[in-house]
C-alpha cells in the first residue's frame, strides 16, 4: 500500500477512456488513416463499444449502420443513452451479445483486445461475423509486458509492477479499490496479452494481416524490432485482417 493511492472508496468510477464525441475516431483516424472512407455506406460492429462514443462517431462519419456490442450492463446503457442523444436510433443498436444474425462489412474491436481471457473464441466470433471483403480493426493497448500493462494505474503508477510482484500482492491491493472479489488477473478481466501471445492469436485465427502497426513507449519505435526488448516498450498495437 506504500506505493499506492489513499482508498478513499471501494469502487472508484468505471474504468473507461472518456472521450469528446467530436473527435471519438481520432486515434483510430491516426493508426488507420482510411478508415472514414472505409466506413461510408457500411454496416459496422463496435465490438466492445463502452460508453458508445465511437459507435455514434461511425453514424456521424456516414456508416449504413452501426452495432455496438457491450456485455457489461452499465455502459451498454450509457452508450444507448448517448445515441439516442445524438439521434441516431435509427441507425446504431446496442446489444449485450453477438449472434449469429449479426453481419459487419467492418468489425473494430478498440481498447479491448487485451482483456479478452479466450481471445481465440472471440477472434473466431468475429470471423464469423465478417460478410466476405470485409475487414477486421484491432486497435488496444497497453499490452501486457508494456509499462503499464497491468491496468492497476487507477490506484499505483509504478511502472511493471505486474514484474515487480506477484499476481497474489497485486490482486489484494486491488481489492481496497474493487469491490469485485477479484483474485486472479483473469477474473479482474486481464488477459495477459503479450505481444507473443497477440502473434500466435493472429497467426493461427485464419486470417490474413492486411496490415499491422506497433508503437512504442514515449515514441521509441525502433524498439520494436528488438527481440526481448519489444516486449516491455511496445504500448499500443493496431492490426488489420481481412480474408
């Protein structure tokens, strides 16, 4: 607790980026410069779609449709909430799953990926949810040997502590500011992803990588290339698959 924030509560809000709805495509805009052209006239799933800013930014950027895809209760309603602000029921559907009946020309899955525990299920969902042609956006970060890739910095800023202490030490201390009985990194919704992981995931999921991007830590991008190294200075990966 030497190392960590003052609990002052056992919940603090939900852990979600906070964007403003004019610029909710910005990053992706930045890692995949097509991507508003990409999505014009399509019918796009957010998959992992939070508080629905994104989902309403790809109605505003002229998707045929949107679906946004969020299984935790909370921020599905947030994000239906948020699109029916901005009018665009019409257009954009908030679900709490993906099935069957659901179809993508696009599927973005944002700030996500590094939670997912069986990321082979879900990169097979979302295969099988992509009309032929279509194309798959991965864009998340940090992964899990990044600085921060514990996702704890809500209540300690040192870097790597998911190196510096063991799994037990970390959950405890989490559990002062999360009141979800979370003993393993798999229950608090961790799922490791190191970018040896993300590869193997990639490589074996049947689709072609159209195009893939690794930046690094305070902008040190050469380290990419460095075996080991990679590891602990690549902080944000953007991926696109297609058939």
């Amino acid at each position: 607790m030497l190392l960590s924030r003052k609990p002052e509560a056992a919940d603090f809000p939900l852990a979600e980026v906070d964007y403003v709805q004019a610029s909710a495509l910005d990053t992706l805009r930045v890692v995949f410069p097509n991507i508003d052209e990409e999505i014009v006239g399509k019918r796009v799933i957010d998959f992992g779609c939070g508080r629905g800013y994104q989902a309403v930014g790809y109605a505003e950027a002229g998707a045929a449709s949107v679906v946004g895809v969020e299984i935790q209760t909370e921020l599905a309603r947030l994000s239906a909430a948020r699109v029916a602000q901005y009018g665009f029921a019409d257009r954009v559907q908030i679900v709490r799953e993906l099935t069957d009946e659901i179809k993508g020309d696009i599927i973005v899955s944002l700030n996500s990926f590094e939670h997912f525990v069986e990321p082979e299920a879900i990169l097979a969902r979302l295969k099988g949810s992509l009309v032929p042609g279509g194309r798959i956006y991965i864009n998340f970060g940090p992964p899990w040997y990044a600085p921060t890739g514990a996702h704890m910095g809500f209540f300690c800023k040192v870097p790597w502590i998911q190196l510096l202490f063991s799994e037990r030490t970390i959950l405890e201390a989490r559990s002062f500011y999360r009141s979800d009985g979370a003993r393993t990194y798999r229950e608090a919704g961790l799922g490791q992803m190191s970018i040896a992981k993300f590869e193997r995931v990639i490589r074996d999921c049947g689709l072609r990588v159209a195009s893939q991007r690794y930046d690094c830590v305070k902008r040190q991008n050469y380290l990419r290339g460095v075996p080991v190294v990679r590891e602990l200075a690549i902080n944000r990966v953007s991926c696109i698959l297609m058939e």
